[in-house]
C-alpha cells in the first residue's frame, strides 16, 4: 500500500507545479511592470531658449529630471526647482550625469526665451523648455501630467495653471526609472537621486 501514496504524492505534486508553472506563464507580473514603466515619458520636439527643437532622443545618455510648470507659478515651481538644484549640488560628480529639464504648462506667456532665463536663475545646468501649446499638450499627456489654465480675474496674474508636480527621472536610455513628489524633502529626494544614478 505505500507506493500508491508515494506515487499519488507525486502526481499531487506534479499537478501542483505543473498549475504553478503554467499561472506564472497566465500572469506575466514582470512584462506588466515594464509596460506600465514605458506609459510615462517617451521622445518629445520641444524648443529651448535659442530657438532650437530638441528632443528626447538629443538627452540620451544622460539621466534628465523633468518637471513641469509654469514660470508666473507662485510657490510650488520656484520650490520644485530649487529642490533639484540642491540635490544636484549635494550629488557630487554623479550631477554631471543629470540634466535637469523645465517644460513650461503656459506656453501662451512662457516663450522659450522667459523659460530658459528663468531656468538660470536656479543654476547654469537647467534647460528650459517650451513649444506649441499642442506640443507642451503632447508632452503632457506623455508623462500623464494634469494641468489646466484656471482664471484669477482679481488677480494681476489674469490666470494661473493648475497642474501636477512631479518630478521624472529618466534614464540614460530615456526610459522612466521613478519620480518624486514636489513636497518630497531636501534630503529624501537627493539619496532618492543618488541611489537611483549609477
Ligand atoms: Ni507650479
């Protein structure tokens, strides 16, 4: 009687691995991961201050931290920007691996001129960005960024751009590696930076 069970026990198993093998073939936990990762960012046809286009493809082999924002935004941008900037000066020489990207969200006022004076008012190595407003709508959507123009009437402003504050890194190959939050800490985001630069 006791090789049945030993042969029934390895059927059992069998089966078992057999189901496990064929659930991990169903459920591609990796692929999704990678497809999920290629949904943000991708090539892009910007104009920077010189009134070059420039595209992703231009930033390869360099990492670049992309934010996006608006230049007449009172408090987070100005904030986001200077937080990278102190990042980028605690980073040592893995800085010069990265290049620190502004895509304006208000093309109508934010020429490519204003934004790339702007950028240097936080440090020589920002690149500021602007273009149409269906080029900045396409960047936009490419890094699943929200914004949207609200009017302030009684403001000076007119109006302001409502937006999400991301920032994206992006790998050598110009592929999305993670992002933080603009309400990340000064020192969160620059070990969150260094871990992240090989
Ligand atoms: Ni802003």
């Amino acid at each position: 009687m006791k090789l049945p069970v030993i042969t029934w026990t390895v059927c059992v198993l069998g089966l078992i691995g057999l189901f496990a093998w064929l659930g991990t073939g169903l459920v591609p936990v990796a692929p999704k991961t990678e497809q999920g990762k290629a949904l943000i960012g991708g090539d892009f046809a910007l104009i920077d201050a010189n009134g070059t286009t420039r595209t992703a493809r231009d930033f390869r082999g360099q990492y670049m931290l992309v934010y996006f924002g608006f230049t007449h935004c009172p408090d987070i941008c100005p904030t986001s920007l200077l937080l990278i900037e102190n990042a980028m000066n605690s980073l040592g020489p893995k800085a010069e691996k990265l290049t620190p990207i502004f895509i304006t969200l208000d093309p109508e006022r934010d020429t490519p001129e204003i934004v790339g004076t702007y950028v240097k008012n936080f440090g020589d190595r920002w690149v500021g960005l602007s273009g149409s407003a269906e080029q900045i709508r396409a960047v936009a959507d490419a890094y699943k960024v929200y914004y949207s123009k609200a009017e302030e009437k009684d403001s000076a402003l007119g109006y302001v751009i409502d937006h999400s504050g991301f920032m994206y890194l992006m790998g050598p190959d110009g592929a999305y590696i993670t992002h933080f939050p603009h309400s990340i800490a000064q020192q969160t985001l620059t070990e969150g930076l260094n871990a992240a630069i090989k």
